[in-house]
C-alpha cells in the first residue's frame, strides 16, 4: 500500500488550527499519533479524510509551513477572547463565502444600475450616540411603540431583519458553517461581522446565539454599516471595550435597541428586579442582559447589583435548550439573507448567473434544491 510522505508538523498543524486534540480523533485515525511522531505515514485515501475531518485543503497539507492565516477584515474582538490568536476554519470559511456573495451582489447591482447607499458611512465616532441610535432607527422604520405589540423575541428579530434587508443590507444569520450541522460557530469566538459597502454592505449574525442575544449583535453590526467600518465583532452588551469603535457600536445598539428615554417613561422604580426585568424584556423584545444594562446606563442599578442580577439571567439563558434542525427551505432564506438568495436565483434563472456559480453561492448541489428555495423564496412557481 502506497504511503504518502507529509510533513508531521502540517499535520500537528492542521489538527491544531481545527481546535482538535489527538484523542478526538483517536477513532477516526488511530495512527495519527505516530504520523505525528514520524513513526508512520498515512494512505492517501486516509489523508484524505483527515484533511476532510479538519476543515483544511489538502493541499495545504504539502507546504513544507504553514501558511499565513490572517483574518481578511479587523479584528475588533475583546483581547481576552480564547481564540483571537488563531481564527478557526469555521470562522474563517463563513468570512470567505459572505465575502464571495457579497462580491456577487455589488456587481449585481452595478449590472442594474442601482444607486449607492448613502447611509454607508455616513456618520462618525465623534457624532453623537442618541442622535446616530435615532438615525439608524428612522431609516429602518424600527418603532419601539410596533415591537412591544409583537409576541415575542423571534418575531422581534425576524421584523428587524426585514427592515434592514428592505433598506438595502443583506442579512445573513446561520449557526453552523454553511449547511453542515456538525460545525457549529462559536459563539465564544465571534458573535457577528460586518463588511461594509456601498452597494453591498452585508451583516452576519452568528445564529448559534440566543435569539435575543442576536438583537444586540445585529444592532451592533447595522453600527459598523453605517461608520462604514468593516470588522469581525463580540458584540457583547455587558462590557465596554478599549476599542473607541467598537465602544461606540456598542453604545449606539443598546440606545437603537432601549432609547433611554423610553426605558424611563415605563420603568416602575422600586419594583421587584425579578419582575420588573422580565416585563421590560417582553416590552422591548431584546435580551434581559441588554435590558440590565439601560438600567445601569439610566442609573436605576449599582454596578454590584448589575453585576449581581447580569450573571444570574446569563447562568439562566445558557441553561436554556437550544433550538436544532428546522425546515431546510425556511431555514435557507434566513442562512442566505432572502435580498441576496432572491436576486441570485432570479439573475440565474435570467441566464445571468451560471448554475454552477449559484449553487456554490447557496450552498446546495441539487437542481431540486435550487427550484424549492426559488419557491419558497416566491422566485419561481
């Protein structure tokens, strides 16, 4: 049997970079400790497949290093986050397809002569947080009055959605990498991105989060659109980080999201915060960790009661199950943002677009596939 002479430290690499240990992979590849160790070397067939397991090229595997695997946009994440110093292939991947789709789309546009958008970048760090929240929230038509009407948090972030995507930004939310439900993003890792455009600005929400939790990173990100600031986020409500940007699209979120003067026309001072919290929660439909927070911003809590009544609703949220599955066709538009997966299957469709190109871009491989989505997209009959 023909072996295959690979660098052992590509392949310690290549386990490492996937976040994999040897005993992880000890079932699939029992000898991988000796191909380490240069004891042994694998088939090509078996490289193969451990290539397939870590989420690497094999390519890559042949280098006599590894290479360079820097994040294609800024890194605006905490310093403290566990995974900054090597971004996953999970990461990585998902920035790579939205970057592809995105080219797509701008040149989409260009081919229809659609005018630039003129919110893009149009405000500054130094512009003032409540005037920027109002601005954002006036362009989307995103009313506080309509939200507290709706029945709940999924409702809530599905409308938000749609209000961006109707004023031009395509909204992309999944969980896992593409379509593949074994490789769930982590949230620990990054909670959103954004990648700011003129024609095409494109927000991504990692849809692995709590539901509420997805409000504030995409209030977060839609931030960075209108900056016009291209970055990889944590979009994290409870602290303020060093970053004067990512500072700022926090404070502009939590204000889009609970205008501090709304907060106090219904706040009951003196109520029970074990009740008073939830009710605030179902009012403006976002996460009880974004609520907490105006609270303190508003000066109604100490920082130790925050902080107290903050680590109590996370402790709660995380012992929440997590939805999985779903209908594929109802979960695509979502995954695709329904602006972009519309215009692909329509420019296809028209003979603009190749099939070939498409089904990259939706992530699908069947004719089958491509005709449900165009339906339930109202594309195709």
């Amino acid at each position: 049997m023909v072996r295959v002479n690979v660098s052992p430290g590509m392949l310690r690499w290549a386990r490492e970079r996937a976040g994999r240990s040897l005993m992880d992979l000890q079932k699939s590849f029992p000898k991988l400790a000796t191909w380490e160790s240069n004891e042994g070397q694998p088939t090509l067939r078996q490289l193969e497949n451990f290539a397939n397991a870590v989420h690497v090229p094999i390519g890559y595997l042949f280098l006599p290093e590894p290479p360079v695997e820097d994040l294609p946009l800024s890194d605006f994440r905490a310093p403290t986050n566990l995974r900054r110093d090597r971004p996953s292939p999970d990461l990585l991947e998902t920035i790579y397809i939205c970057q592809q789709r995105q080219d797509w789309y701008r040149e989409f546009m260009r081919t229809e002569d659609e005018s630039e958008l003129a919110f893009v970048g149009s405000v500054t760090v130094a512009d003032d947080v409540v005037t920027c929240a109002a601005i954002i929230r006036d362009a989307l038509g995103f009313d506080t009055a309509h939200r507290a009407t709706l029945k709940g948090s999924d409702d809530a972030l599905r409308l938000f959605i749609n209000q961006a995507e109707q004023a031009g930004v395509l909204v992309m939310c999944n969980g896992i990498v593409l379509n593949n439900t074994h490789r769930i993003l982590d949230t620990e890792e990054f909670r959103g991105f954004a990648l700011a455009d003129n024609l095409a600005p494109l927000v991504f929400i990692n849809g692995a989060d709590f539901k509420a939790a997805q409000m504030f990173t995409l209030a977060h990100e839609l931030a960075h659109i209108w900056l016009g600031q291209t970055a990889v986020s944590d979009a994290h409500v409870a602290h303020m980080p060093d970053n004067n940007i990512e500072q700022w699209c926090n404070r502009v979120a939590a204000e889009l999201l609970v205008p501090l003067d709304k907060l106090v026309g219904v706040y009951r001072a003196g109520a029970d915060l074990d009740v008073e919290v939830p009710r605030l929660t179902r009012h403006f439909k976002v996460s009880s960790l974004v609520i907490l927070r105006r609270l303190l911003d508003a000066g109604h809590l100490s920082s130790e009661t925050y902080w107290q009544a903050y680590n109590k609703e996370l402790q709660q949220l995380r012992s929440l199950p997590k939805s999985r599955g779903g209908n594929f066709y109802s979960s695509q538009p979502v995954r695709l943002s329904r602006r972009f997966a519309r215009a692909l299957i329509s420019s296809t469709l028209a003979g603009e677009t190749l099939y070939r190109d498409a089904f990259h871009l939706l992530a699908i491989s069947k004719t089958r596939s491509f005709h449900e989505l165009g339906a339930t997209l109202g594309v195709m009959a």
